[in-house]
C-alpha cells in the first residue's frame, strides 16, 4: 500500500531562554496507509512532539513532512488548519470534549471549520457515529454527564466525523482503567480494521500491543522499529457494518 | 412615534444581524456567542451593564434635552428671529423725585416712533407694530373685568399667532376712521359676555363705549424668549391705536398697591421686524443709538436672534457634555467588556486548543470571539436604549405627580441609531484585543492550558 505519511530527517528544536531543546533530533519514518503505530518511548522521549508534527498542530525546525501528496512543512497556519480539519482525526488523553456541548454537537464540531453548511445530513451523520461508538442514548448528554470511556467514545466518533484519513492518539487509554482501555482499543483496532490509518502514542505495553507496528523513541531519535509479531486482536464486532459504506465523501482527489 | 423609532431600532438592529444570521458560519458563532453568554448570565449581565448605563443615559438626557432646548427654541420662534422688541421700562424709582401726585413720565415716545419710521422707508425695516398696553377696568351692564388695553395696529396679528374665534382682528381701516372697535381675549369674552355672541355688543373701557368685532382662541401664555415672565394674552382688549390715544389721553391713572399711579408712557412696546436676518443685529445695535438719547434708562432692546443663537450655543453645549458623558461610559463600558472577554479567552484556552486542532483557523477563533463581544455589548445596547425609554415615559409623569411639572420630552431616531451603532462599535473595539489574542494562541499550548 501507499505511504500515506512521510516524514524525512524532521528536526524540532524549542529555545527555552536560550537553551535549546531538541525534541526531536532527525526523524526518517513513513507510515503506509491503513498500518496501525504505536509510538513508545520513555518520557520526554519525543513522542508528543512528533506526534504533533504529524497532526500538522506544529512546524518542524527542519525537515520535510508530506501527507498524502501535499508538502505540509511548506504550509502556513490557515493551509496546516484546512489540512487538519479535512485530513486528520486527533484523540487526547484527557477527550478534551467542549463542556457546554451536547455528545451530538461535540462530535459537529470538526464540521464546523470545513466550510460546508451543516444540515439535517450532517447532523444524521454524527448521530450515526454516536450509534457507532454506542452511545446513541446519550446523544444529548453533556461530557460532565458521561464516564470517561464514554467521553472517549464521544473523542473517537469527533475524530471520526470528517472521514480523516489518519487518526492521532496522544495516550488515548491514559486516563482510564485498563477494561475500558481494552474498550477503547477494540473501537480503534475496529476502525483500523476498515482501513483507517493510526498512529497513536502510548508508553504502556500491553496497549501498544493492540497496534501492528511498533516503534520505540528515545532522546528524539527513533530507536527502533518492528511489526508487531504479538498482536492483540479485539472481537471484530458487527456494530460496526455499514460504517465504511456510510462515510462521509469528503476525501479529496490526490490522498 | 415612540414605537415608529422603536421599530426603526429594531430594524436596524436586524439589519446588522441579519448579515450574520445568514452567514452560516455567522449564525453559529451568534448561537455559540448567546450559549456562552447564557451560561454565565450574571457575568454577562454585568460586564455589560456599563454599555447598559452608558447608552441608557444618553438615551434619557437626549430625549430632555432635546424637549426643553425645542420648547426654548418654539418660544424664541414665536417671538420672531427677524423680530427685534423694543420696550419702555419703568425707570427705578427715584426716592426724591418719589412724589404722591407726580405723573411717571417715561419710556418710547412718539419721536422715537418717527425715527424708527425712517429705518422703515429705507428699507431695512419691513414692518413695525406699535402696542400701548395699560391695565383697565371693562364693564358690560353689570359685569366688571380686569385686564390689559392694548392699544395696537391691524400688523399685530402678522407678528403673533392669534387663533380668531369669532369676527376679525384690528384692521387698518379702524385706525384710519378712528373707530371704536375691540376686540376680545378669550377670558374677557367669557367674563364679560358669559351667556351672548359678543360680536356687535358693546363693552365700557373707561368712559367709551366700544363695538366688539372679534374674539379671539385662548393663546398660551409665551415666555420672554424662554425666560419666566410669560405674558398671559387672554386678558387683552385689542383696540386701534389711535382711537386708544384719543379716549384715554397721555396719561393713564391707575390704581396701584392701595394709592393712584399716574404714568405717561407713549408706547409700551414696538416690535421691529427687519427685512433679513444678517441685518438684524446690527439694526439692533442702531435702534439702541436712537434710544441711547433718553435721558433715563427706561428702554429695553431685546433680540430674539440673539437668544436664539445663545439657546443653539447652549444646546450645542448640551451635545458636547452628552458626548462626553456617553463617551466616557461607553469607554468605561468598553473596558469592562475588555476585561471579561480577557478573562473569557484565558478561562477558555483549551477550548481554543481544542478547537484549532479539529480545524478553526484563526480567523474562526477571531470572528467567534469578536461576535460574542458584540453580541454583549450590542445587548447591552438594546437594554440601554429600552431601559432610557422607559425613564422617558415614567419620569414625566412622575414628575407631574410629584412637583405639578412636566419636564418635556422629545425621542429622536438619530441618538437611538447612534447608541447602537457606537454600542456595535464598543464590541468590536474592545473585543478585537481579546480575540487576536485568542487567535494568536499557539494551539499545542492552549492544548496543553491547564
Ligand atoms: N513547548 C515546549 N517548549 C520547550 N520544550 C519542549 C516543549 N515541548 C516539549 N519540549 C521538550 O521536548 C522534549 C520532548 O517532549 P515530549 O515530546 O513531550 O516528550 P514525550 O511526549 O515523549 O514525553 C522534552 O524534553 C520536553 O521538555
Ligand atoms: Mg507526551
């Protein structure tokens, strides 16, 4: 399959009172369309920093960066915000949900930014992805109102929502215990299984034994690289037929 | 008319919604705007209250303001801009001079008339309304009245308003035959003839008999060019002026704080009026020259032209205070939704944050702050305008009920619109700082807030 990212030697250095800090200090990785990555590494490592230079949040020293066909390390604020609001799906450790929403309006939100109107269609749409990720009774609970698997689920159905087509996850199971961490990981290793390329970041072991492919950080260099020869497999659960069919077409020609 | 400018408002207040209403885009920040705001109501409410106050006050001071300078203005008006009022004064009373039988012996004179006269034939002078006026007693059979003889020309109806009831008002014909015509106030007519149609009855003024050809509409009392003598017209007796000479001589006895007062005073008043308005201050200053013979000071030379000017001066004053006052509030108003947007920005960080990375430009964090900014104060706005219209409407009659006065009012469409706009503007300039800010966030910080 095609590498859908490719990053080549992507430096970032942060100047802290004149200190440097090299987060990540030369990075070469390409990561093919529909693999599943987990990003480990001690603390401080650089996983964070690379995952959001990944997710476009940030601008490498140095360095080249392409998503799909585009050359994303070139682009200003306005293109890498068009770029993560069409391409990308972010899950957070802490499901980062906006608290005066509902579950529905949460998950609307990507759709907001893509400047298209949003209409009774879109609407069923995000109501399709909180049946997806079950909460279809919950559609117009607040956050504050919902577990924290369940804001995750209301995470993983937002970055669901403009049909991304890699989805980021900064510690996704961080906060949660380790049955709804396995909750949690099945969702994302369903969505992987339709075709949905992730790279997640994560420092505990048995999580990333869910992901194919593993690669191991240290002091911002890559240390290591494998398949995943050990690999968790979930129920492949029915729920979610009819999601792949169903999506969104907003894909645009060229990735 | 008071809801005509409220409509007019509130249609301006659509018409800058409607634009972001129909902006999808627009709409959403409005909702999401109005959510926020709901969610904190009393912060909101407070943050605005400022704004409220600010435009609420001018709103309330405009609509006084703008009553009492329009009524000053009407009474000025009245009196004639072109007009230029000359009158006799009772000099003050000289205590040597003070005597029992002395006849006071002051004022215009038939010479000052003439020369007066002279201003007319060149032209600068279009017109001059003589007027000798005298308290006298008016009998009809049985019936007595107290009031005031006028003793004037048919031009005094070109330079007052005078509603005729019935019959006519003074001709130049009755000068010219000399005749014994009156005609009547209202509240002469009603005292003297209570029960008839006084048009062709007769009235006694002093030892004459004279014919009743017209009565006239009760006139409101006119203030001295906005000033606290109002003259009450209703108890006058218009007759030509010469005919008045011939009855009642020079000098006119009357009875005075319990003893008789004996004055001769030519003419009481004589009201100028000037062919153009440019030229009525420097006739003023002529007509005082003439004057400036007297030996005494028993003349008054008063320019309505000038008080007028001073009354626009001082409204213009008015304006200037009221800008500042607004301005002042507004600014104060301002800050505070500064300030509160400041705090918003920061307590919402992570929002912003979140919002950046599932794809808001920056210019989406500006627009939905700077719509939440101007959703407050133009609220505030509105609420200003409608709570200075509610005081509009309570003050006056509370005010009737509590001092017998009615301060007068007048609700213009200009400082309504103005309040809006400005309180759009507030929101706008006071909100852009905190929403670049926002913008500005780098969003893996805001991210990380907390
Ligand atoms: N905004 C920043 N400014 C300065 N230094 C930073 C910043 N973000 C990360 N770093 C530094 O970069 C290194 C990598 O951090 P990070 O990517 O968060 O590590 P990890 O996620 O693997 O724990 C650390 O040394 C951290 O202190
Ligand atoms: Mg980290």
């Amino acid at each position: 399959m095609a590498d859908i990212v490719r990053i080549t030697d992507l430096v970032k250095i942060y100047y802290l009172e004149s200190v440097e800090v090299q987060a990540l200090r030369g990075i070469t990785l390409s990561v093919e369309e529909g693999d599943f990555v987990a990003l480990m590494g001690p603390s401080g490592s650089g996983k964070s920093t690379l995952l959001n230079q990944l997710g476009c949040l940030d601008r490498p020293t140095s360095g080249q960066y392409f998503l799909g066909d585009e050359d994303v390390s070139e682009m200003d604020d306005d293109q890498l915000s068009e770029i993560r609001s069409k391409y990308l799906g972010f899950i957070f450790q802490s499901y980062n949900l906006l608290p005066q929403y509902t579950v529905v309006e949460n998950i609307e939100i990507p759709l907001l930014y893509q400047g298209i109107k949003l209409n009774a269609q879109t609407r069923e749409w995000c109501i399709h992805l909180a049946h997806i990720v079950g909460l279809g009774d919950r559609l117009d609970h607040r956050p504050m109102q919902l577990s924290g698997g369940q804001q995750q689920r209301v995470a993983i159905a937002r970055a669901l929502v403009n049909n991304p087509h890699v989805i980021l996850a900064d510690e996704p199971t961080g906060n949660l215990d380790s049955r709804t961490s396995d909750e949690i990981m099945e969702r994302l290793q369903q969505l992987n299984d339709m075709g949905k390329t992730i790279i997640m970041v994560t420092h505990e072991n048995d999580i990333a034994s869910w992901a194919k492919r593993i690669i191991r950080m240290r002091d911002g260099r890559i240390e290591s690289d494998e398949r995943n020869l050990h690999r968790t497999i979930g129920n492949k659960l029915v729920k979610m037929d009819g999601f792949a069919g169903n999506g969104f077409a907003l894909r645009p020609a060229g990735l | 008319m008071y809801l005509l400018y409220i409509l007019v408002g509130i249609l301006l207040l659509g018409a800058a919604i409607g634009p972001v209403l129909y902006w999808d885009k627009g709409r959403r920040s409005l909702v999401l705007a109005i959510r926020s705001l709901w969610l904190h109501k009393m912060r909101a409410f407070l943050s605005v209250l400022g704004i409220i106050i600010g435009t609420g006050a001018v709103i309330t001071l405009m609509a006084f303001g703008e009553g009492s300078m329009q009524e000053a203005l009407n009474d000025i008006r009245k009196l004639g801009a072109t007009n230029i009022i000359v009158r006799s004064r009772k000099p003050p009373e000289n205590s040597a001079t003070a005597g029992r039988s002395r006849v006071a012996v002051y004022g215009l004179t038939q010479d000052d008339y003439d020369h007066f006269a002279v201003l007319q034939q060149g032209g600068t002078i279009t017109r001059m309304v003589p007027m000798r006026i005298f308290p006298q007693e008016m009998r009809r059979l049985h019936l007595m009245w107290t009031g005031r003889a006028v003793g004037t020309t048919a031009a005094y109806a070109e330079i007052n308003d005078l509603p005729l009831a019935l019959g006519r008002f003074l001709r130049p014909e009755d000068e010219e035959n000399h005749d014994n015509v009156a005609v009547l106030g209202a509240r002469v007519a009603q005292g003297l003839f209570p029960f008839e149609n006084p048009l062709g009855k007769t009235l006694k003024l002093g030892q004459s008999e004279w014919v009743v050809v017209g009565v006239l509409k009760s006139r409101t009392a006119v203030g001295d060019a906005g000033g606290s003598i109002a003259e009450d017209y209703n108890n006058d007796v218009y007759i030509p002026l010469t005919t008045c000479n011939e009855h009642f001589g020079s000098i006119i006895t009357y009875r005075q704080a319990g003893s008789y007062q004996r004055e001769q005073v030519a003419l009481s008043q004589v009201t100028l009026t000037v062919s153009d308005i440019d030229k009525v201050r420097s006739t003023g200053e002529l007509i005082k020259q003439i004057l400036s013979r007297h030996y005494k000071d028993d003349w008054e030379v008063s320019v309505p032209l000038d008080k007028l000017e001073h009354a626009e001066r001082e409204q213009l004053r008015f304006l200037v205070l009221l800008f500042v006052i607004g301005g002042i509030s507004l600014l104060v108003g301002g800050i505070g939704i500064m300030n509160i947007m400041l705090a918003t920005v920061t307590e919402r960080t992570r929002e912003i944050g979140i919002r950046r990375a599932l794809g808001a430009k920056r210019r989406d964090i500006i627009w939905q702050f700077l719509i939440e900014a101007v959703a407050q104060t133009s609220l505030g706005g509105v609420l200003g305008i409608l709570g200075g219209l509610c005081l509009v409407f309570i003050v006056p009659p509370v005010a009737e009920w509590l001092w017998n006065y009615t301060p007068p009012t007048r609700v213009t469409a200009l400082p309504i619109i103005l309040a809006l706009i400005v309180a759009v503007g507030t929101g706008i300039v006071f909100g852009l700082y905190p929403a670049y800010r926002a913008a500005m966030l780098d969003p893996i910080e805001a991210l990380r807030h907390e």
